[in-house]
C-alpha cells in the first residue's frame, strides 16, 4: 500500500493517537483532508484528535457524520464498542445506546448489557439502575467480565461501600480474563484500587 493511500493515512493516525503522538496524527488527518476529502474511515481518527484537543463540538459534529457513513455497516463488535465509547466521550448518550442495540442484534448480549449498565451509571448517574444490570451477571451460573466487576467497585465506592468495592477489585483482579483489558480499563481499576487502599 502506497504511503499517501487513503486507508494507508488512516492507519497511521490511528496508530499515532493511540501513542499519544497527536502531531503526527494532525499531520496524517491534514493531508487526508487535502487529497481525499471524502474518505469516511478518516471520520473516526479525527473525531478522537478534536475531543483530545478539547474541541468538543466538533469532536461530535465529525463523529455523528461517522455514524452515519460507518457504523450502519459495520459487522464486528469492536467498531460498535468503539463507537459507543466516542458518543460516552462527546456526551451523546442515546449514540451510545444505539451503539449498544447494534451489538445486541449481533449477539453479544453481555457485552450490550454491561455497557448499557455503564452508560446508566456514568453518563446518567443513575447507580440503582445499573447495579440492577451488574446484579443479574452475578446471579448467573457464568463468571461475569472484569469490567463488569469494576463498574460495580465504582459504583460502590461512589455509593460510600467500600468493602462491596474491594472484594469487586479482587475478584475482577483474580479473573483470567483481566490480562486481556485495555490500557484504560487497567487505568480505571488501579484508580478505584488505590482508593480502597
């Protein structure tokens, strides 16, 4: 792929935000705009370097456009939690509930119900709600994800239950699956950890 091929500049935007290196990623999203005004996958990358620069408004006029050209097609599940983190972000909860019924129709129900659970809880501060979630993945026979265990530590700490809160970290700690979290999520955790300390 040629260096000044369209997704080949997508590619290294993305890649450079997710280094932190948002030079580059200007660099790469400017000249994207100049020789290819019109390629949607530039959409999201963009979005990502508006909110990191504080520009809100436009961080969430460029998401919404693409929504609208990317998500609707969009198959696999990391395209849908992407998204719905970007409107979590920008402050579009109902963007990030459709987000979440996309998922839902593409059969990941625990995945859509867990972030549905966060969405009540961090965007709406609606903590009995989404602890009425968290509670039916404890009741079930399966060992819930690690993030699931650590929204409900959130919850708890911001409720005043810190002993809740502790045996949540613990357990979401003890998880198998807790090597696999992203680098936000372990951030998220080691927070709240250091809260209960």
């Amino acid at each position: 792929m040629e260096p000044n091929h369209p997704e080949a500049l997508t590619l290294l935007a993305e890649a450079s935000l997710e280094m932190e290196n948002l030079m580059r990623a200007k660099r790469c999203l400017d000249k994207l705009e100049k020789t290819h005004p019109d390629h949607a996958p530039a959409y999201l990358p963009l979005s990502k370097l508006l909110l990191r620069q504080g520009r809100h408004d436009e961080a969430r006029e460029t998401l919404c456009l693409a929504y609208d050209q990317l998500f609707i097609d969009a198959e696999d599940m990391d395209t849908h939690m992407m998204f719905r983190e970007m409107f979590e972000q920008v402050d579009l909860p109902d963007y990030a509930i459709a987000c979440c019924v996309g998922s839902y129709r593409r059969g990941d129900k625990e995945v859509c119900e867990y972030h549905r659970a966060r969405i009540l809880w961090r965007t709406n501060g609606m903590p009995s709600e989404a602890r009425a979630i968290i509670d039916k993945f404890l009741q079930s026979d399966s060992t819930p994800m690690p993030q699931v265990l650590i929204l409900d530590a959130d919850i708890a700490l911001a409720t005043g239950d810190f002993k809740r809160a502790r045996k949540r970290l613990d357990e979401a700690r003890a998880n198998e699956e807790f090597i696999f979290l992203d680098r936000k999520k372990r951030e998220w955790w080691e927070r709240l950890y250091d809260v209960c300390l």
